[in-house]
C-alpha cells in the first residue's frame, strides 16, 4: 500500500500523538509499505482554519498516488472543510487516527462550542478511524451521533523494554524516606501538574519528593507559575523539575521512583500509566477519560475527581505510610501491564484494518467502474 499520514510540524515530537504515529508508520514501512509524511506548519487555531482554501495541499497529496491517506485527528481545524475537495480530486479513503478530541478537554463554554462544532464537521468528513481507546471511540460516536467504521487500537506499554523483578519492586516500596513521586508528561495545563503542587502543600516536609519529568516549551507561562507556586509553597528541595529525558534518563527515573502520578484534566489513553506499570509503580490519574480503564481503583492506582487535591494528598500521606500496601499495588500494576498488547501487536492489528479496507474500496471502486 501507498499511505501518506498528515500531521502538525515534526513526527519526532514529545507526545503520546505522535509516538503512536511514529510506532504505526514504523511498522507499516517494516511490512513494506510505502508510507509519506505531510507536515503542516503548527500554527494558531485561527490560523489552521484558513488552510482549507488552500490548493497545494491537494496538489501535493496528487503527486504521491496513495491509496489511502491518514490523518492525525489533531489537524481537524486544517482540514474538516478540505477533505471534502481532497475526496473528489483524489478519490481515496480518508482515515483519522484520534487520540483524543480537543473539545473533550477543559475550555470556556464559547469555545468548547466552536471546538465540537468544528471537529463534528471533520469526523464526518473521514471514512473511517484508528481509535487509541474504547473512551476515544464513544466520545466520537456521541459527537458523530451514529458510528463508522474503525478499529480500537491501544498503545502498547513495552516501549522502554522494563526489566525489574518482583523482589526489586518490592524492595523499593519498602525503602524509608520520602514517598518518591513521578510525574511523565509535558507540562502542560492539561496533565495538571500544578495539582501535584498542590497536594504536597500541606503535608509534612519530607515525606513527599516530586520529580517532574517532561517538556517545558508548550505553555512558558504555566512552567513559570509551578515553579513560582513550588516556592510559595516551600517544597523547595522537594521538588525537580528535570525537563524532558531520553530513553535511558527516564528507564532510571522510573525504576528508582515509587509512584506515578498524572493527575489530569482528560486523558484519550494515557501511555504514561502504561509504561509507569511496566516498572511496578502503582498510577494516580483523575477519573476523566480513559484512565479508569487501566487503573484498578485501590489495586494498581488510585483514581481521583478532577482537580481535587485534598484527595490526591490524602492518597500521598497513605502510600507514604503504608509501604507493604505501596509494594502490594506495585505489583498488581506490573501483573496488569504484563497482559496488555505490544506495540507491535497493536499497530499490527492497525495494517490489517488498513489492508482490508483498501481492498474493500479498490473493489468498490473497480464494481463502480464496470457501471
């Protein structure tokens, strides 16, 4: 097959998005298929809006001869009026791959509006969708009003490959000190970070040290107020900020940390959980989302409401306190992430939805022409 997949800026970006994108494309080109990246520059919201009068997108998609061409839902605002002139130049199928809709997120009620208006225009638009969750699924079919076809294909936790044995994760639970708590992800309103913060406040010095790992470009302002309510609320020494790591950085800082707290606002999936798991640490996360499907309330994590730091604390003092219990959860999330898929039996089942499809449309196409 002849694919081409479009997204916003470098493939290479730090996100949950693009690593999928990166671990599809990756194995479809392995399986020897051709596979083209159109990226569109990252722009404004606003400004994405006017790329659908733009003629050298379709242009450009002409010149490739695909078969089918893949969209990061991320690129809605790009292309929910576009798609409709990219379906009668190219005549090719257009399947989205959704992470997650950005009108599920926390917007002012105007905005929100405008965001579920104009993604309802650009999920009617595709023919079919590659969904990261059963949440992601639901919430575009609620929106959509009727279902199309598509297939659930979650990200795989293996990526980092964790090797520790269930006497090592046993052993960190039990050492004394400060509960160690890591959080993964970019720092970003979203992923609520600032709850963290929060949560730690009122506890006694010493028996919380926070690690935030992850990127700080997205939102300078949001990292700024952090680190300014680190201060304000005299963690100091009991908080890092270590920015975004490579593979081995964050294998250490995941094998040496004892918890993995993401306390976010929504979340389509949640690698991060995932590959927290995969090292036996026990996931706190908020309620939203897809996040109580991979943790087990009490067993492998704790689920919170949104933005309720009294009961992320309260979660914190516990774990501190009670380290067979912490050992105990450390272990159940390393059972549950042993039986989830790989990556590469995911994005497997992703190439033979995209097999079948082709060929349901190249038949299609030839019965058309016959008439």
């Amino acid at each position: 097959m002849r694919l081409g997949l479009i997204v916003y800026g470098r493939l290479q970006q730090n996100s949950g998005g693009y690593l999928y994108d990166r671990k599809l494309i990756e194995h479809l080109r392995r399986q020897g298929h051709h596979v083209s990246v159109i990226s569109l520059p990252r722009r404004s919201y606003a400004a994405h809006l006017a790329d659908n009068f733009s003629s050298s997108l379709v242009s450009k998609l002409k010149k490739l001869k695909l078969d089918i061409l893949l969209q990061d839902e991320l690129n809605h605002p790009s292309l929910f009026l576009l798609n409709r002139r990219i379906k009668a130049d190219l005549s090719i199928p257009i399947i989205a791959i959704v992470h997650h809709l950005r009108s599920s997120e926390n917007h002012p009620a105007l905005l929100t509006l405008i965001y579920r208006s104009v993604e309802g225009r650009y999920l009617n638009s595709v023919d079919a969708f590659i969904y990261n969750s059963l949440t992601t699924r639901k919430v575009v079919t609620a929106l959509l009003g009727r279902s199309k076809p598509g297939i659930v294909a979650q990200p795989g936790g293996d990526r980092l490959a964790p090797r520790i044995s269930t006497a090592q994760i046993r052993r960190r639970a039990l050492q004394p000190g400060p509960l160690r708590v890591l959080f993964l992800g970019n720092l970003i309103r979203r992923k609520a970070p600032h709850l963290l913060l929060e949560a730690a406040a009122p506890l006694e010095r010493g028996s919380v040290q926070l690690t935030f790992a992850g990127g700080a470009q997205s939102e300078p302002a949001y990292v700024k107020r952090l680190k300014a309510l680190s201060e304000q609320h005299g963690l100091g020494s009991w908080v890092e900020f270590c920015g975004h790591l490579n593979d081995r950085e964050l294998r250490a800082r995941l094998r040496s940390s004892q918890v993995l707290a993401v306390p976010s606002i929504y979340e389509g999936f949640g690698i991060a959980y995932l590959e927290g798991m995969g090292f036996g640490l026990p996931a706190i996360a908020a309620r939203a989302g897809a996040a109580p499907q991979l943790i087990h309330h009490g067993r492998t994590g704790y689920l919170i409401e949104v933005g309720n730091d009294g009961q992320l604390a309260n979660i914190l003092k516990r774990l501190h306190a009670h380290r067979a219990l912490l050992a105990q959860m450390g272990l159940a999330a390393r059972n549950f992430w042993s039986q989830q898929p790989t990556w590469k039996q995911s994005m497997a089942r992703v190439q033979v939805f995209l097999s079948s499809y082709n060929r349901a449309t190249s038949r299609s196409a030839n019965t058309r022409r016959k008439k």
